[in-house]
C-alpha cells in the first residue's frame, strides 16, 4: 500500500477512536468513568482470577497508571479486592453490582455506537469489516503468559 493510502488509513482509525472517545465521555459523565477504566472493568469481569499483574499486562501499562486507576475505581464502589483463593500474598479484583450495571449500560451504549458507524454500509460489507479488524487486531496480538 502506498503511503498516502497508509496516512489515510491512519487518520481513519485516530478520527474514529476520538469521535468513540468524545461520546462516551458525554454518555458517561454521569459515572465519572473513563474509556480505559470501563476497558478495565471488562477484563476484571470476564476473568475470575484477574489479578493487578495481569491487568497490568493485559493492558500493557505501568504499575502506577494502573494502581491508580484500580484505586479510583475502588473508591467509586465500581471494583473491589478480595484475597486470592490461589495465592495468599495476592489479591484478586472483582467487578461489584454497581459496577456491573455501568457495564451493562456500556454495551448499550457501544451497540448504538457501532450501529451509527455501520449503518452505511451492506450487510456483507459490515461482515467484511469486521473481519478485517479483527485480523488487524490479531496482528497485534503476542502471547499471553497468563494463559496455560
């Protein structure tokens, strides 16, 4: 691919994570919560043993930007730790109802999102679409040494 063809591309997926940026912070401004952190809740709920190291990993973040985080959500009542089953020393994080809830109004939210995004194009462009993104996603992908 050419080069302008690679700005353009560029641009397209920077305009769109901002404009995905920019309603979600209007849809959310109520909770108080940031793209990362609901991203963060997401990982946290779809693990039973998610631990900070893994989270740490999974976002490819510093330990101080993610404790942070974790503690804002501690303090907002949407996540709390309790003493890992597995090991003693470490705690595991748990999505609260509370914080489920703001899940569940954030697949709501997505899906109305990617519905305005996708409502341009045919049925099986919208398949097309996603398939590319997901082998562009998979591109990116590395192994993840939490899982056996």
């Amino acid at each position: 691919m050419d080069e302008t063809h690679l700005k353009r591309f560029g641009k397209l997926i920077y305009f769109m994570d901002s404009r995905i940026d920019e309603i979600t912070s209007t849809e959310f401004a109520d909770v108080n919560l940031t793209r990362e952190q609901l991203y963060m809740m997401e990982l946290i709920v779809s693990e039973d043993n998610m631990t900070q190291k893994k989270l740490i990993y999974r976002l490819n973040k510093e330990q101080t930007a993610v404790s942070r985080a974790i503690k804002k959500l501690v303090d907002n009542g949407y996540v709390y730790k309790e003493q890992s089953i597995y090991d003693l020393r470490s705690t595991v994080l748990k999505v609260t109802d509370e914080g489920k809830q703001v899940l569940e109004k954030a697949d709501l939210i997505k899906t109305k999102i990617v519905q305005k995004f996708m409502k341009e194009l045919a049925e099986e462009e919208a398949f097309e679409l996603i398939i590319l993104l997901e082998k562009i996603y998979n591109s990116f992908s590395i192994r993840d040494p939490f899982r056996f």
